[in-house]
C-alpha cells in the first residue's frame, strides 16, 4: 500500500511541550474548537492554543467542572456537549454554525479508554460511541463553518495496535473486552483523518491523527494499580515512571498537528512525538501506525458506515 507515512524531520520530538511547538506561532484571529479541553491533554491544549492569540472553544458534558478548571485562562468560552448524545451534539452544532464565526482548528481531544460495559444511545458500546461516532457526527454537523486553510485533529493512541475495526460486530454483541474496544474505538480515530482528508481538501480542510504518548491523566480512571504498573506507567511503589510524559509534553504532537507550517500541504497521516509516523513493522513492534489504520478502503467504508449510524453526512 503506498502511504505518506514517512518522517519530515520536525526537529521536535518525545520532550517536546506544546510551548516549544508553537514558539514564534501568532494566532491571534484564530478560533479553535477543543473536545475534553478542560482536563488532562485537552485543557494544555488549550491553555497553549490561547497563549498563542487563538480564542478556543470547549464543548463540555460538565459544564461547571470545565468553567473551574479553565478559570485564569484567558480567551475561552465554554459550552455543552456530550459526545455521547447525538442531540447533544446537534444541539452545540447548530448554535455554533448559528454564531457566525469560522472555525480554523478542530482538536477531538475528549475520549474515554477501557471503560466497562456501557452501552449508550440506540446500545452503541460506548467507546466507538464517544471516542469516534460523537466526534464524527460533530465534525459533519459543523462543516459550514470550517475556513479554508483550517485543520481537523483526531486524537488517536497506539492503543490502535489493539486492533481492527470490527465491521462484523462494531458493538462487541458477541462479547466484550474493553481494550479491544478501545482498540476499534482509536483505529476508528484514524480511518476518519484519512478519510475526511480526502474530502475535505478540495476545500482547503487537512486532518491528522496522532498518537499523544502515555500520559497520567483522568483517561486512566478505570484502570487498577495493577493495570498501571503492568503497563509500565507506575512502578512496584506507586511512582510515575520515566516512560510517561508530562501533560504539557502530551499535548504537543496535537499541538503540533493543529499548527505546524511543516505540515502545509500535508493531511490524512498519523503522528506521534511531532513526526509523521512510520508503517509499523509486522513484528508486533508498539510503535509507528498499523496498515490498517490508515487503509483508504477500509476508510471510506468506515465513514459510510458512521453515516449511516448518525444519520449525518456533509458530503453526501
């Protein structure tokens, strides 16, 4: 398969904080809208997003607990938005096209990972419903207000190593495992950059996906001590390890993603530790972007299927 996935040369990298990526970037102008942007990843993205001049909205499922986390920054605004509720989502979209205003960064940074068993909506699992379809129907929804020029981040994980997704069985009905489902939910994360890239470049619109690192944030809620330690983010006393990234250094390849002029004329690749990332090799590695996840066929045919589910489709 021919891939755009090679490295630039960024002269970024691991270490990298959203403040080093954005030194000597003005966007001041400029509206951003960032998901989850009042925890973890999402509120760095922000606080960095404003520093540089941009004004940045975030849709939020709790809207106080974001207003409290984002006070002192200055430029924000927030609003409400669950992900999971398609109303919710058509109801933020719809004021949000009704303002005016146009929209030159969209950064799908809210998510949720290993959940237990949920199912919401129509008995969609929760982490393809949250993670992709809620993202996907709110792109749709408001793409009369994106300006040519404006790019689409779609904030993936190397957890899309944990597989495919699964055409045959999207709500795990023949049983669940929740890191397979996460899995699904962060490949469909990067099929639809691909394929919005596709269509959307015609307009002047790029989108990316990216893989942020292992960071200690609020997404690790439903995991144990345990599970931490196995993965390699806690050692045997408890203590973060030197393999997990501070969150200023997690939201730098969204950042990166967002705002680079590197990236001129680039879309649809996926990134990690401000590169463009590699073809993972077929030896199992835990690194670089499996063939799958950014197979154009497998793309398109996500994108039919999320059309098919949200009932929405801006380029039909």
């Amino acid at each position: 398969m021919a891939t755009a996935q090679h490295k630039i040369g960024s002269g970024f990298g691991a270490t990298s904080t959203a403040a080093d990526v954005l030194a000597g970037i003005d966007l001041t102008g400029k509206l951003a809208i960032v998901t989850g942007g009042y925890s973890g990843l999402g509120l760095e993205t922000t606080r960095a997003l404003t520093q540089a001049g941009a004004h940045v909205v975030v849709p939020a499922r709790r809207r106080a607990t974001a207003e409290e986390a984002l006070r002192g920054i200055t430029d924000v605004e927030v609003d409400e938005l669950d992900l999971a509720d398609l109303d919710s989502v058509r109801a933020f979209a719809e004021r949000f096209v009704a303002s005016g205003r146009g929209i030159d960064v969209f950064i799908g940074s809210a998510g949720i990972m290993a959940a237990p068993e949920t199912r919401v909506g129509p008995g969609w699992e929760a982490q393809f419903a949250t993670n992709h379809l809620g993202h996907f129907a709110l792109v749709n929804r408001l793409w009369p207000a994106f300006n040519p020029g404006a790019r689409v981040v779609s904030v993936s994980s190397r957890g899309h190593h944990f597989g495919p997704v699964r055409f045959d069985d999207l709500n795990f009905g023949q049983g669940y495992d929740k890191w397979l489902a996460y899995g699904q939910a962060k490949t469909a994360n990067v099929l639809f950059a691909v394929q919005l890239d596709k269509l959307g470049r015609e307009h002047g619109v790029r989108a990316f996906a990216l893989h942020p690192g292992r960071i200690m944030t609020d997404l690790v809620r439903y995991l144990d001590r345990q599970e931490l330690v196995d993965a390699g983010m806690l050692d045997a006393d408890g203590e973060v390890t030197g393999d997990v990234k501070t969150p200023e250094q997690g939201a730098a390849t969204q950042v990166w993603a967002a705002t680079s002029p590197q990236l001129d004329g680039l879309g649809g690749v996926y990134l990690e530790d401000c590169a463009i990332a590699e073809i993972a090799p077929a030896d199992g590695a835990r690194s670089g972007v499996r063939d799958y996840a950014v197979d154009p066929a497998q793309a398109e045919r996500l994108w039919t299927v999320s059309a098919g589910l949200t009932g929405v489709n801006a380029f039909a």
